[in-house]
C-alpha cells in the first residue's frame, strides 16, 4: 500500500489514495498507522477517493490519529491540496474539494502555498447548543474558570484568550486540554485554543485539537483563535488580515466583516513509501 507523508508547520498526515487501500479504515486500524513506535506516526490520516460530484477534483476524509473522523483540517486540507495538483489530480491553480464540512475552494498560490476559502465561520452551532448568539460562554475546567468564544468553521473551536504571552507559554495543555475539550458544553467534544495578542494584527496561540491533543499546528485552531481576536477588537475596513504565530510556524487569517474566512499557508511533503506486508498482514487481522 503506497502512501505520503506530508507535515504543514509541523503537523503531519499521512495521505493514502483510496484505490491503493486493500481493506476499509477503522478507528483501529488508523490509530496503528499512526502510531510512533509500532506504525508509520502520524497527527492523523488523510483518505482521498474520486470525487461524487464531477465538479469537484477530489473527495477528501480526514482522520484524527485516536481513530475518530474530523469533519475539517486548515492543515490537512493544504496537504491534500497541494498533494493532488503535484500528484497530477488536476492541472489548475483553483479548482474544488469535498469535505465533511462541505466545499472547500483552494487557489494554489506557489509550489508548496495555497490559500483556502474556509467558507464562513459562525458564533452559533450544534456543537455549542446552550450558546448565546455571540459564542461568548464561560466554564470551569481544573479548578479555573476560563472565558471562551465558541467559533464553528466545519468543526468546533473554542478560543480561550490569555493576557500575556509569558501567561500562554506556562500554560499546562496536556492537563487544561482534555476536559474542556470534553466538557459538557460541548456534545461533539471541541478543539481548543489559547491566544494572546501580540504588536499590530498579530496573535499568538496554542492549540489542543480533538482527538489529537497538544500540537504544533492547526489550521481550523489558528481560524478559531483569528475570529475570535477580529470578534473582541473589530475591524473598521470590513476584513481583517490576521497572522497567528504557532510553535510550528505562521498562518496568514483573512476574516470578512461576515466572517468568511480564506486561510494561506504551506504544507510540504516529507517522505513517500509502502507498508510492508507483514504489517500489512497485521492491519487486515486489526478489527
């Protein structure tokens, strides 16, 4: 089974061709490909088939590495992208991809950039259904009480912001994360970012993603804590341009007065290669 792996600010995919696959993707079998010691490791797996609607190049299914199905991934996405285009999907700059979340309309902007129309955020969803109109909601997790802004862009975000940036760094995300990503406000669980601005349009984050936990990245965690800052300060030209600082590096946000977001960033590949068979024996035994 021939596969990539391809990391975008230092979080990793492994991408695989649906016609390359001997057998169906559980949960089982993807926490084994992504496993550090025993599989391939990985921040998650990213499934490309033929696409349903002719009108788009590629249907894309993101896979989060404790085996659970994310309905998007800012970085996953411009993985997949730039993958599809190097790998000779389409031969356009701009062209379409399903999602879970929908639609997604990439223009390819270099060899290893692109900038993605998310579509457009919202402050209200199913995922936060007790929320006020803005998002705005407050909860208790370890003991402190944190001041959140809900924001949905595919999948839910809940941005926490901080006052100081020696206040962010000292922050404990293995331990503040899991139970506000589980919290009972949250019914389909929540990824989790905590921000802090910094001189001009510029923030810093850190993000702890569902089903993943502290990483390096995160396209739709840097989007959440981007609306979430434009939400709090306002933009008086109708658009903000927001870049987020990551321990992995730096995304451009772009956020419409109606909160329609494009994100541009990179994803590059970093190794291509086939599973052996005997591990590929042990995969087909996995349930």
């Amino acid at each position: 089974m021939r596969f990539e792996k391809w990391q975008a600010l230092g979080n990793d995919y492994l991408i695989i061709e649906r016609r390359e696959l001997p057998f169906d993707l559980t949960p089982a079998r993807i926490r084994r490909l992504c496993d550090g010691p025993f599989g391939v490791s990985a921040d998650g797996v990213l499934l490309l088939s033929p696409p349903a609607d002719p009108a788009n190049v590629a249907d894309l299914r993101i896979f989060n590495p404790d085996g659970s199905e994310a309905e998007l991934s800012g970085n996953g996405a411009r993985e997949a992208i730039l993958y599809l285009r190097r790998r000779g999907w389409t031969d356009r700059d701009s062209f379409s991809i399903h999602t879970a979340a929908g639609e997604l309309r990439p223009s390819i902007t270099g060899l290893d950039t692109c900038t993605v129309d998310m579509g457009g955020a919202s402050l209200r969803s199913d995922d936060y259904p007790d929320g006020a109109a803005d998002g705005r909601g407050q909860l208790t997790a370890n003991a402190h009480e944190w001041a959140f802004q809900h924001v949905s862009i595919g999948n839910p975000q809940c941005a926490i912001r901080v006052d100081t940036l020696a206040e962010l760094e000292s922050l404990d995300l293995p331990a503040l994360g899991p139970p506000i990503e589980g919290h009972e406000l949250f019914p389909n669980r929540t990824n989790v970012s905590w921000y802090t601005p910094l001189n001009g349009r510029r923030i810093r984050a850190r993000i702890f993603e569902r089903g993943v936990g502290e990483t390096l990245s995160s396209g739709t965690g840097a989007t959440g804590a981007a609306v979430a800052y434009v939400q709090e300060t306002g933009s008086e030209s109708g658009a903000a341009r927001i870049a987020v600082l990551l321990d992995g590096g730096e995304l451009e946000v772009e956020v419409g007065k109606d909160l329609q977001v494009n994100l541009t960033g990179w994803a590059r590949p970093v190794f291509e290669g086939r599973l052996s068979e005997d591990f590929e024996k042990e995969l087909h035994e996995t349930e």
